[in-house]
C-alpha cells in the first residue's frame, strides 16, 4: 500500500483536493483492496480555509505524513502567504532527502520551488501565474503544459488537469509498488479513468490553452500571426501599421479583420495583452510599478497608471497581492481605453 499526503495551505482549491483524492479512492475500490492510503495534514493540524470560504478539517500535523512515500502540496490563492509557511519549506528540504516523492499542485510548486527542490526541472505552471514563478524562480523552467513529471518531482497547472495528472501517477505506482508487471498500472489507470468519465486522459506534455496569448481564440490566420507578434513584442511594442505590414496586409485590412474576429482594434488588442502582463507582474512579483510600466511597453508610468485604473478600477500600487478580493482580469466586460 502506497502512503500518500496531501498538504494543504491557506486559500488552497477545494477542488484540487477533490480532483488529486476521488482517483484513489476509485483505484482502491476497483481494485477490493487498499493500494493507496491518504491523508490530509496542515502545517500545525489545524483545520484550513480553502479558497471558496470553506473551512476543511485534516487528518494532522506535518509528522502524521512520516511514513508517506509521496506528498503532494496544494495551495491557490494568497502565493504569498503560502510562502510565509516556512516550517512547511523546511520540513520539505527534511524529506526530501529521504527519497520522498514531492508534488506542487498549482501555487503549491512555488512552496516546492521555494525549498529549492524544482531547481533544473521542467515545472508546470497555471497560465496565470508562469510569468511571477520564472521571475521568481530562475533555475527552474517553466513549461505551459498541464503536468510534468521529473524524477522524484512531480508539478502539476491545477484545475481539471489534477485529474489527468492522478490518473497517470496510479499508472506509474499501482503496478510497481505491488511488484506486478506495468501494465498492470496502466489498466487500473485506464479503468479509472473511464470511472471518472475522462474518456481518454490528456498527457502531461498537453498544452494549457489553445488561444494564443491568453486571449480569444480566432480561425483568421492574419489575426493570430498579428496577436503573436504583439506578444513577442510587448516590452517594445511594434506600431499598429508594422503589424499589419508583416502579416502582409495594410492597416486598414487588419483593422477590419480584428473588429471581425475579435470585436476590438488592433490597438485596443495590444493594450489588452501587454495590460495583462502588467496585471500579472503586479500580483505576483515585487518589481516596482514603473520597473512594471517600462517592461510592458510604457514608456509613461503616469500614463500607465491612468491606463491600468480605468481597467481595473484601482491604482497598480493598490494591486499587490492574488487573493480573492484581488481585481480580475477578463477578456469580455473590459473597458476598451
């Protein structure tokens, strides 16, 4: 029986402990025997607020996880307050030297990072936090897919791709820690799977989005070779005019092209993805507003903060931190300036 625990941290999703426990329970079940045991632990064995208000009870303190072969460490709001857990930090420096498999599970890889243990491995990173962890974490190297797995480390984008992750992670365990053949993990996975009604699991190396950018997708090619041209060019932008030269069409074309695909300008496009690079950095880096202004292509701080408040509806400085109170960054409802 594999011991497996799910450390938990404030602001953690409740769906991600959902999403990482229900595949090994439906392992155990269809098996008629325990192959994996979990517990749920806290830093001090206290209960922990999740992200959507929800107080969550848990099974113990850190030592309740001393006999688990593998630990996986969940947080998702508040990165910062996740990081403050310095007894978690150190207790992951601790095991990791006894051959303990460890996994981040979306912001809980930047706890792993922070213990240096994600040094010179691929790690999978949500969308919406890679640019903040490679500021922070430069050994590392960020990759926009849904799951990795190097060695004895194991990270993981969050969200529905939690799912994926576990159902590859009962294939790579269940065979080996019985001492049956591997297929016999890969059939227990596949049954699993097909429990949970994945159909057939998306592998790790799946990319994380399909728009290119972060922003809507589009079936004109002139519009996309024009979105990723200005997402190569955001610290020094390109004028609307040479955009349109190098996608091979006047401005006038492109222009119509956008209000077509995208029901916005070329100008109000550009603002929207260097403005999210912006919100990005604000929320997750301590790079100073003007240090944040210049890197996203304003050579203005004062016109970028007059910019930035009539998106979002507060002042950079006042838009520090990713909580949940934190202002939200959409694509539809944005006020085009």
């Amino acid at each position: 029986m594999r011991k497996v625990a799910f450390l938990v941290l404030p602001e953690f999703s409740s769906l991600g402990l959902a999403a990482a426990i229900e595949p090994l329970f439906v392992a155990n079940w269809l098996s008629q025997r325990p192959l994996f045991d979990w517990k749920v632990i806290s830093v001090d064995g206290r209960p922990v607020h999740a992200s959507n208000g929800r107080i969550t009870a848990v099974d113990g303190a850190l030592e309740v996880a001393a006999e688990c072969k593998s630990v996986f460490v969940l947080a998702s709001f508040d990165a910062q307050r996740a990081l403050g857990e310095r007894h978690a930090v150190r207790w992951l420096k601790r095991i990791a030297r006894f051959g303990v498999e460890i996994g981040g599970i979306e912001n809980g890889s930047l706890v792993v990072a922070e213990a240096g243990l994600l040094n010179g491995h691929r790690v999978a990173v949500h969308w919406d936090n890679a640019i903040g962890f490679q500021e922070h974490y430069p050994k590392t190297e960020v990759v926009s897919q849904l799951f990795t797995r190097s060695r004895d480390r194991i990270t993981c984008a969050g969200a529905a791709a939690i799912l994926d992750m576990m159902v590859a992670w009962i294939d790579w365990h269940a065979g080996a820690d019985r001492g049956s053949p591997d297929r016999a993990g890969a059939d227990l996975a596949g049954e699993v799977a097909e429990h949970l009604l994945l159909g057939k699991p998306r592998s790790g190396e799946t990319a994380q989005r399909l728009a290119i950018g972060g922003a809507q997708s589009s079936s004109d090619e002139a519009v996309l070779r024009a979105r990723m041209l200005m997402a190569e060019h955001i610290d020094e932008p390109l004028s609307c005019a040479e955009i349109a030269r190098r996608v091979g069409m006047s401005l006038r074309q492109i222009e119509r092209r956008f209000k077509d695909e995208l029901r916005s300008s070329v100008l109000q496009q550009y603002r929207q993805i260097r403005m999210t690079k912006a919100h990005q950095l604000l929320q997750q880096t301590d790079l100073s507003v003007t240090q944040i202004a210049l890197s996203c292509g304003f050579a203005s701080p004062e016109y970028f903060c007059r910019l930035y408040r009539s998106m979002f509806g507060c002042s950079p400085s006042r838009d520090r931190t990713q909580s949940t109170t934190a202002p939200v960054l959409r694509r539809t409802g944005m006020r085009h300036v």
